[in-house]
C-alpha cells in the first residue's frame, strides 16, 4: 500500500482503525449471530414450519444467484474496457465482482439468520414474554445491518487504501456491483413476495374467509418466504449499495474540492456510525410493562443519532484544518482560522434528514396516526372508498418526503454558499453520507418487520395461546410501521445519491472534455431540445420500469389464486386432515419471480447507454434528471400507500368496525391486496433502478464521449433499442407447471 506515503502519520492511523472498525461491525454481527441462535426454537411444530420456510428461502436465492450469475461475469469482463489504465481496469473489474459478492453475502446472510430468527421470536411470545420477543426480532435484523455496514466499510477504506487518487475510478465498479445486485434481489424477491400474498390473501381472507397463516391454505409458506427474500435479501442489498454509491460520490467530490481530507473525512463518519450503530441497536429494549416496540427502537434510533453528531463533530474540529488559508466564513469554522467546519454542518444536514424522514414516513404509515385511521375508516364504506382514501395518503405523502429533501439539499448548498460548484456538489455528498451514518439501525428496523411478521405466521400456524398471538400481531404491526420507514429512508437516500452521482456526472465530464463544472452545467438546460427530450425519456422510465414489475407480480398472483382454490377442493385439505402442496407453490412463485426479474435488470442498464449514444451526453443529463424526479416522487407514492393499506387492515384485524370477517375487512384486504406489488415490488425497486442509471450513466460516459459522433455506434445502438422494446413488448412464455394451471382456469 506505497499509496499511504502520500497521507501524514495520523492519516493512516485513522485508516487502519477505520479498517478496524469495520472489523468490528463484523464480529459485533457474529456476536448478535451466537446470542440469536442460542435462543430455544419452540414446539416441534414451530421448528417444522421455520425449517419449511428456510429451505423456500434458499433454494429461492440459489436458483436467483445462479440466473444472474453469467451476467455478473460477463459485466465484470466488460467493466474492464471502461477504464482508461490497466491497473484501474483491473481493479474496478475487481472491485465489481467484490461489491456484487459483498451484496449477495448481505442478501443471503441476512436472510438465513431472519429465517431462524423467526422462530425464536415465536417461542418467546409463548413465553409470554414481549420484551424478549422484541429483543430477538430486533437483533436478528441488527446482524444484517451490521454486515451491512462492515463490508461496505471494509471495501470502500481499502479500496481506497490501496488506489488514493485513483480509488474513484476503480469504487464506481464497487458500487455498480452492489448497485445490480440489489435491483435484481428487489425485483425478483418482491416479486416472489407479493405473488404469494396476493394470492394467499385473496382466497384465505376473501373467498374462504380463514385467517391469513391458516395451515390450510397451500399459499401460506409461500408468503412467508416471500417476506424475507423480499424485504431481509432485497432490502439489505438495497441499503448496502446506497452506502456504496454514497461513497463513491462524495470520494468522487471530494477529491475534486478538498483533495485527500475531503475523502478521508467520510470514511470517518462511516466508521464513527458503525460505532454508534453498535450502542444504539444493542440498547433497544422495554419492559413488560411498557411493551412499547415503537418506543424502543426510536430510543435505540436516536442514541445513535446523538453518538455519531458528537463523534464527527469532534472529528471534523480535530481534522478540517487549513493552515495554508480560512476556507470557511467566520461564523462556520468556529471562529478559528483554518479550520472548515462545513463538511460536519452537511452530514449534520443528512442526520437531521434521516430523522425527519422517519418521522414523516412513520406519520402516514402508522397505526397510532390520523391517516392510516382515515383509510381504515374509509373501509365501511366499502372497497373503493378504501381504495381512494389509500391514493389520497400515498400522494400526500410523497409530497412532504420530497420537501424534506428539498429542503436538506438547499440547506447542504446555502452552507457552502459562494463557492465553486464542486463544493456545493461535495455538501449535497455529505449530507447523503450523514442519511446513511446510521445504516445498522435502519437494517435492523427493515428486517424486524419480516422476522415479526413470520414468527406472527408461525404463531398461527402453529396455535399459539391469545395472548402469545396478541404480542405477536403487535410486533407485526409495528414491523409494518418500521418497514415502511426504512423504505422511506431508501427511497430519500436513493435520491441524495443520485444527486451526488449527477455531480459527479459533470465532474467525469469536466475530466474528459477538460471544460470547466460551469460550462458542463451551464449546457445541461432543458432550453437544449436534446436535454429536454433527455428530462421526458428519463421521467417515464419509472412508470415503465412499474409497470413491468406490477405485471409480473399480477401475471404470477393469478396463477397462485387458482392452484390455492385447486387445493382447497380437496375435502381432507379443507378439514385439516392432510398438508398442502406448500413447495409447488413456493416453485411457481421461484420460477415466475426468476423468469420476470431479467426485463426490469436490462432495461435499467441499456437504457441509459441508448440515450448517451443516440442523443450524446447533454440528453443523458437531463435523462437521469426526468428519472430521479419521477422515480422519487412514485417510489414514495407507492411504498406509503401500500404501508396505509396494510396498516389499516391491522387495524381491523384488531376489532375496529367488526373485526375479521367483517365487510369493512374484506375492503381494507381488497386495499392490502392493491398495496402489496406497490410497496414490497415496485416502489422499493425504483431506489436500485435510480442508482443502477447513474452508476451506468458514470460508466459509460468515456464511451459517450468518444463515440458520439460515430455513425457505427449509433447503428449499433439502434439495433439495441429495437432488441429492447421487443424485450418489453414480448411476455415471458409460462413454465409447463404454470400452463397446467392455466388449462384448468
């Protein structure tokens, strides 16, 4: 590591025990990963229905690894002429590779535990016991979000060890491979999820009128799977590249504003929020007499909020120094000259946007807050008042998240107020930085929602007493409230990434065609006809990207609807004498969910090479502009309405306007059902789709500008685009199982 020379004594101190922390993430995670699985596992029967849900979930993710598999190497082989050097190409081929396996590990790691954590949170409700209940679900989710937040720890610093200058260059190949892998683990496990919950929910609930984890109902395992590939492997890759992506702008930025302290300062703030991740997530905890989950996490939540702020704001005094020059204004360093405190008040600007955001998401999507009680209300009247008061709460929302946003990256800018663009750019990288300093929290909030929600299935299944099941169905409740919370958080740092990536767009620009930030910027108008064609291309890709996800999930659900009424006619099936066929459901859902996934993946990735060629570098401008608008504004509209639907129902479940059964239930399942494909498929997806088109938008801009006057590279790219509508245009051809189904319907 010759490139160390170039930093001072205590830079590389601090980069080793940055090194070192992410080491202690780790072991802090396989500690969790002991104390978890340590735990007694219940009944029998509850280990017998945890084990048919842990083998679903695995050979689900196998079968998903080894589809995406080929494309993985053959993208790493690519990535290694999109370099102008042989050692960055080797590296960022590399470094692809490493950021794809780091995000699977997170997938598959994560999950495997959220499957075995599950059924220990159900023996401890058999306990009686909430407080241990809690503990467990919320330390099961803590493991991922610790492997979260090490691995993207331990691959940014030594990348960045090894490469210095150049670690930009080879952590854009990191951060796609993370990037890719998460949509793909979105797109296929949300499918796979919401297939099975939809249909489970329309023949259990609606048209047999049994509860939603009845043994009888063949869907049921499928469901369960569903939550933890869905939410536990597609979430934790998702949060694990937007750690990554955040990185490599503000390394990206920083270098271009100030130098290598401009670098090394976020990769502080990383390290200081897996400490404060550390303390914060082991703290979560209440009483049985309290049994507040909501409370608890909160707590742990904000610990970790106030550990970090003091942590890097005594950094950042300690650090930022100057002494060639007072780069801040007087009343923002303190009084002292030299130092710049500006990058602490930005990542302060994204701890600030982090919390705001989980209070505004927590407002629509709770079950103790006005909306979600309008939206129950609104069920008896039936199921499309249901359905419009639902709309009414997903919009709204999306307008305050988006404020909230605004409102950080205006104050991010004002604080660098009066100098050059590259700065500004650098703020608005921090603040992503600061959103994402408390990674392991928000992981472990994402993942207590599925393993509260199967161990509340497990609980049914396995007739677990009342009150065993009401500590459940209140840890479930919760898991909705704080799922759609981390989907908040996703969605808001999907676009703060996406904006530092759009900087660093300009900046690779700037590099090539040795043109100033100005001038890049000041070409990217949407006076330019090209930009503006660029900005209406862009904002339509995630309607289309919806669409293609929303389908698939129907096209799947509707062949689950009639192999579970197919089963059901079997009398000993419906009397409880004999089990379902659980494993042919969970394989149409496994082959439904493969064969969907690979549309989404490609349009994500050719998309913007298309426009970079056909309509040049301005046009791709404002293409990933129009996209990051849109694509936020939807991703929020549709994971808050669905969260609203699904909380509502919780609701009634509980005996608000009759309870089970009742024809305010049925509506508030007809808004759930409606919900499901938005908030655990196509919203959540749209946060990797962002990323996957700015990460390949940062790629493929050398080849954009090289190329793009060249008569064959626009032939060839046109061929392409004929290659993907008919990709679009054309449905997948039914399996051989899934058009026996088909006959009998």
């Amino acid at each position: 590591m010759a490139v160390l020379q170039q930093f001072s004594q205590g830079e590389v101190i601090a980069l080793w025990l940055v090194l070192a922390t992410a080491i202690v993430g780790l072991v802090y995670a396989f500690f969790l990963m002991v104390q978890v699985l340590s735990e007694d596992q219940g009944t029998p029967k509850m280990k017998e229905i945890s084990a048919s849900i842990r083998v679903g979930a695995n050979a689900y993710l196998y079968r998903q690894f080894k589809t995406i598999a080929f494309l993985i190497l053959l993208l790493t082989a690519a990535l290694y002429f999109t370099a102008g050097s042989q050692n960055v190409a080797i590296g960022r081929a590399c470094a692809f590779l490493m950021g794809s396996i780091f995000s699977a590990t997170v997938g598959f790691v994560g999950m495997n535990l959220a499957v075995r954590g599950n059924v220990r949170v159900a023996a401890a409700a058999n306990r009686k016991s909430f407080s241990d209940a809690l503990k467990i679900a919320y330390r099961t989710g803590t493991i991922t979000g610790m492997l979260t937040d090490g691995l993207g720890l331990f691959g940014g610093t030594l990348i960045f060890m090894i490469y210095g200058e150049k670690a930009y260059e080879v952590l854009l190949g990191f951060g796609f491979g993370g990037t890719l892998l998460a949509l793909f683990m979105r797109v296929g496990g949300g499918i796979f999820t919401k297939a099975a919950d939809v249909g489970a929910d329309l023949v259990g609930k609606i048209e047999k009128n049994i509860p939603e984890d009845d043994p009888r109902n063949a869907a049921t395992i499928a469901d369960n799977v569903g939550d933890n590939v869905g939410d536990c492997a597609g979430m934790a890759a998702d949060i694990f590249e937007s750690y990554e992506v955040t990185i490599v702008s503000a390394m990206i930025l920083g270098w271009a504003s100030y130098g290598h302290k401009g670098v090394i300062f976020p990769l502080l703030v990383r390290a200081i929020g897996v400490i404060s991740s550390i303390i914060g997530t082991y703290a979560v905890r209440t009483k049985e007499e309290v049994r507040d989950a909501m409370r608890a996490i909160n707590v742990g939540f904000i610990s970790s909020a106030m550990i970090s702020i003091v942590g890097f704001m005594i950094v950042g005094f300690k650090y930022l120094r100057f002494p060639e020059a007072a780069n801040a204004p007087y009343w923002m360093n303190l009084g002292i000259a030299g130092l710049d405190m500006r990058p602490v008040w930005t990542t302060l600007c994204g701890i600030f946007l982090a919390v705001t955001i989980n209070r505004v998401t927590e407002y629509f999507t709770d079950t103790k807050k006005p909306p979600v009680q309008a939206v129950a209300q609104s069920c008896q009247t039936g199921h499309a008042t249901n359905i419009i008061s639902g709309f009414a709460v997903g919009l709204e929302s999306s307008v305050w998240a988006i404020m909230v946003i605004a409102v950080s990256i205006l104050v991010s800018a004002l604080i660098y107020q009066g100098t050059n663009p590259t700065f500004i750019a650098y703020g608005v990288s921090m603040c992503g930085i600061g959103m994402l300093t408390l990674t392991g929290n928000n992981i472990s909030m994402d993942v207590f929602g599925p393993v509260s929600d199967n161990a509340n299935g497990i609980g049914e299944m396995a007739h677990l007493p009342k009150e065993a099941r009401q500590i459940l169905a209140n840890l479930d409740a919760v898991g909705n409230t704080t799922k759609a919370i981390t989907k908040g958080i996703a969605i808001g740092s999907a676009v703060v990434a996406a904006i530092s990536l759009f900087n660093a767009y300009i900046t690779d620009i700037s590099h090539i065609t040795h043109q100033t930030y100005a001038e890049i910027a000041s070409s990217l108008s949407v006076a330019d006809h090209k930009v503006f064609i660029g900005l209406l291309i862009g904002g339509a890709i995630p309607f289309l990207f919806s669409s293609l996800t929303i389908k698939a999930v129907g096209r799947a659900a509707f062949l689950i609807v009639h192999e579970v009424r197919e089963q059901l006619k079997d009398k000993e099936i419906w009397e409880g004498k004999k089990l379902p066929d659980y494993a042919r459901v969970v394989s149409i859902c496994t082959a439904a969910a493969q064969r969907e996934l690979i549309r989404p993946g490609l349009l994500a990735i050719l998309t913007p090479l298309l426009v970079g060629i056909i309509l040049k570098k301005e046009a791709l401008g404002g293409f990933l502009a129009g996209m990051i608008l849109s694509g936020q504004l939807l991703a929020v509209f549709m994971a808050n309405a669905g969260g609203a639907w699904d909380n509502a129902k919780k609701l009634i479940e509980d005996g608000l306007y009759g309870g089970k059964g009742s024809d305010a239930h049925k509506a508030s399942v007809t808004g759930d059902t409606v919900g499901d494909p938005l908030k655990d498929t196509a919203g959540p997806a749209l946060n990797p789709l962002i990323k996957v088109m700015n990460m390949v938008a940062l790629l493929a801009i050398p080849m954009v500008v090289r190329f793009q006057d060249s008569p064959t590279a626009f032939v060839m790219a046109l061929f392409a685009t004929v290659f993907l509508l008919f990709l679009i245009l054309h449905n997948p051809k039914p399996t051989a199982e899934e058009l026996e189904i088909l006959k009998k319907a």
